[in-house]
C-alpha cells in the first residue's frame, strides 16, 4: 500500500477531511485530492512529520513499516 493510501486510510478512519487536516497542518489540499487520483510513495518527510502528529500516530506506521500506529512515536 503507498503511503498516501495509509494516509487517506487513516483519515477516514478517524472521520478527518482532507480540507481539515489541511487547514490545520498547512499543507496544500490539493495534495489530498492528487493522492486520491494517484497514490504515491513520493511525499516529502516534513508532509509526513505534520500529518503523523496530528493523527498521532508514527511516521513508521505511515510508511507502512508497521501496523502498530504507536511504534516509535
């Protein structure tokens, strides 16, 4: 699974919209609309800091290193 995926997986999840998340990381929510079209692996690590800590979990399990979200957090 990409990380976007994770990503998205984990936001729905948690009942979190992109435009939310966007608005309280400062990340573009374009980003989030371009994943859904086209998941990809290709995001930078201080996207991945942001997003992990406001869904807080582990960047490890974003990347889909583990299934554990609390591993190394």
């Amino acid at each position: 699974m990409e990380h976007s995926q994770i990503i998205l997986s984990e936001m729905q999840k948690k009942n979190i919209t992109a435009y939310k998340l966007a608005k309280e990381t400062g990340i573009s929510v374009s980003l989030f609309s371009k994943w859904r079209k086209n998941p990809t692996s290709e995001i930078a690590s201080a996207n991945l800091v942001l997003i992990a800590d406001y869904l807080n979990c582990s960047v490890d399990y974003l990347l889909g290193r583990t299934d554990n979200p609390e591993v190394n957090k």
